[in-house]
C-alpha cells in the first residue's frame, strides 16, 4: 500500500534539535529585559542552587473559578540563593553584528572561589592569577582604572557586572565559583558603571533582584538520562508483541529514495542534560537564611525552617536566603540555576495575583512524614529507648 493508511501528529518536537548535551553547565542569558532608564540601577538576574521541592497551601483569588476563595494545595521548588559577589564591570558597544565586549576591570581583590575557576588544577598551581592586575591599584598606577570606567561609561551602550556566588555558603561539594555576566539595567550608562564600581568587592543578595510575587524565568541545563532509544526520548508508539528483533522501535525510518534518513525521523541517542529556558515562574516567598521561622506563615505560627525533616535528598539542609517558586523547574538537585527578571510585560491576572501562603510543609521528603518538626515528633512519640541511651 502506497499511501498512509493512518494520519497523527508527529511524536517529539523539532523545535529543541539537535537534542544533544549542553555545552555548558551553567545555564547562558542569552538575552536581559529591556533597559528602562527611569529606574535606579539594579541587577536583571542571579545565580542560585536547587534544593528540592515541598508543597504549600493557600487561598485562591480567581473570581470565575470553582475554587475561587477555596484552598488550593500546590507544588513548590526551594532555591537556595546566597548573596553573590560583584568583582568586575564590562561595558559592551553595538556593532553591524551585535553586541561586542569594549573593554572590562575587575576588582582590586578576588577570593581563591573565583580563582579557582581560572585553573584547570588548582592544588599543581602557583594561584597568582590576578596578582600582576591588583598592582594597577596602587596609588602610582590606578590612573588605568579610571581610564577603563570613563571608556565604559563614553562609549558603551550596555553594561553588565562581573558576579560569582559564595560556595562557601552552600554545600553541595564543590568549591570551585560559578562566574557570569549580569546586565544592569536602570539609569544612565555613567550611573551604571558608578554603581558597579561602588559595589566591587560587595554582596547582593536575592531580595536586591527579585521581590515577592514577581514573575520570573528559569535557565538551565535539565537532569540528564545518557543514551536513550526512540520509545523514551521521542514518545514514539511501540510495535506489537510479536515483531521480530525488538518492538521499542521505528518501523520505517523513510522511503527508499531519497537514499538518506531525514533529520525529522525519531532516533536513539543523547536525552537529557539539554540547555532550557522556563518562563512564568510566580515567586511565592524569598526567605532569609538568618530567620528561625522563615517557613512560618500567619495560619502556621509554628518556628520552623524551610529545611524539612531530615534535610532534602541528595541536597542536605538549605542555612542560606531561599526563593520559593510556584511548580517544579528545570535540573536536577544542587544544579545551579540562572534565575532572570521576565522579558516580558504580564497583565494576566494569575501573574498579578497576590499570593498569601497559609501552610509550607517541612515533613521529611524521604518516606511518609507525619512531623512537621523534630519538637512535634518527640511530643507525639514521648520518649524512646534511643533517648534513654544517648542520656
């Protein structure tokens, strides 16, 4: 039969191809919102680590909706977001073909975390990256600083800090900085480069960039699953029982001529650990590291953390500032996260919504939890031989 008996949509979009690894860990801006010089100056992303993820309780406010004033119970991803560290500034001019670096400077100071990122073996290395730089600092040579922040604020028609996060704060294994590029938007080009110059060798922190019920998006690189057949990674239909040499298969992957399998044709390959942009991610709370109750609500008065019982799996206990996002995002856990302010302008009333959260579960992730905190599980359960022993 020469036709198609049968007609479906094709299985996998095109739109992601190649569907190969990401070539970098840490996910790319590759744009920033609109600069708006009415605004002070301020950062338009931040670099965050992924902890794992709870579930909140809170009243709807969706007139027209059948659970409108009702309570809703939603799935929600804890952040952890130490306070970054700005120590450069770039400016950038236009040309035919974009955007291009003009010229950049860097902080006078740079701790071993960034360092460490210039070095390929740290422990085999003489670590003085950097040290012929910090000597323009000096009081005979700081005339070439100067000279490099009135090019930036002359010529450029974009500027954008030089950031790193503390891996000291967070404990996810790792002691080696993750470095970008954050644009600065709001001001003039002079009032941009004054504000980077007088925050070098300063944190910021998550609640500096971003504010409660702010719409936000997510880049990074999704949790990778190695080489997978065409049945996972493109959905595609398995063939009856009986087929001969194995049925998580395609069956025809094109016609005789032309004598080429097409691009669009469904294959076994890489799936996972893609690079990915998710957008329209409502910010419910950003907690702050130094707060005994930043999991506590008006409804819920109870003095805990936002670390549930027995620490996330495969992530341990979050000690630093927190955001919490509405739904799940992409990575996996202790990946890092470009967190970035919304390209776009929103007016629908889900992204405007006032979110008041009544309950934030911290009951242990790893099994069935009953408890929400450790002093709840002993009042229940009185006292235990285990007790009795370490007495």
């Amino acid at each position: 039969m020469s036709h198609c008996k049968y007609e479906q949509p094709r299985h996998g979009s095109l739109a992601f191809l190649p569907r190969k690894r990401a070539a970098r860990h840490r996910g790319r801006c590759k744009s920033f919102p609109k600069d708006n010089q009415a605004n002070p100056p301020h950062l338009t992303a931040f670099l965050a680590y992924k902890a794992g993820m709870t579930h909140v309780v809170r009243d709807l406010d969706r007139p027209g909706s059948k659970v409108h004033k009702k309570e809703i119970v939603e799935a929600a991803t804890v952040i952890e977001a130490p306070p970054m560290v700005i120590v450069g500034v770039v400016g950038y001019i236009e040309t035919p073909r974009g955007q291009r670096a003009l010229t950049s400077v860097w902080a006078e100071h740079l701790s071993d975390e960034v360092k460490r990122r210039f070095y390929k073996n740290w422990y085999r290395s003489k670590r003085k990256a950097f040290t012929k730089y910090a000597s323009k600092y000096s009081a005979d040579s700081s005339k070439e600083i100067t000279r490099d922040l009135e090019r930036i604020k002359k010529y450029s028609s974009s500027v954008r800090v030089i950031a790193h996060t503390q891996m000291s704060k967070v404990k996810i294994g790792q002691k080696k900085a993750h470095i970008m590029e954050i644009q600065v938007n709001g001001g003039t080009i002079a009032q941009k480069v004054d504000w980077a110059r007088e925050h070098f060798e300063k944190t910021v922190s998550v609640d500096d960039v971003f504010e409660k019920d702010e719409v936000i998006d997510v880049i990074a690189v999704t949790k990778g699953h190695g080489t997978e057949g065409v049945t996972h990674r493109w959905g595609t239909k398995k063939l009856p029982r009986k087929t001969h040499r194995g049925l998580r298969k395609v069956a025809c992957i094109g016609a005789w001529h032309p004598a080429r399998v097409m691009y669009s044709v469904a294959r076994a390959g890489q799936n996972g650990y893609h690079h990915r942009t998710e957008v329209n991610k409502k910010i419910y709370r950003i907690g702050k590291g130094d707060d005994k109750s930043n999991a506590s609500t008006e409804f819920d008065l109870t003095a805990k953390r936002i670390t549930p019982m027995g620490g996330f799996p495969h992530y341990g206990i979050v000690n630093e500032d927190y955001v919490l996002i509405k739904g799940s995002c992409v990575g996996v856990k202790k990946r890092v996260l470009t967190l970035r302010k919304s390209l776009r302008v929103h007016t629908k009333r889900a992204a405007l919504e006032n979110v008041s959260l009544k309950f934030i579960d911290t009951s242990s992730k790893f099994g069935h939890g009953r408890f929400q905190t450790l002093e709840e599980k002993k009042a229940f359960m009185g006292t235990l031989k285990k007790d009795l022993v370490e007495a």
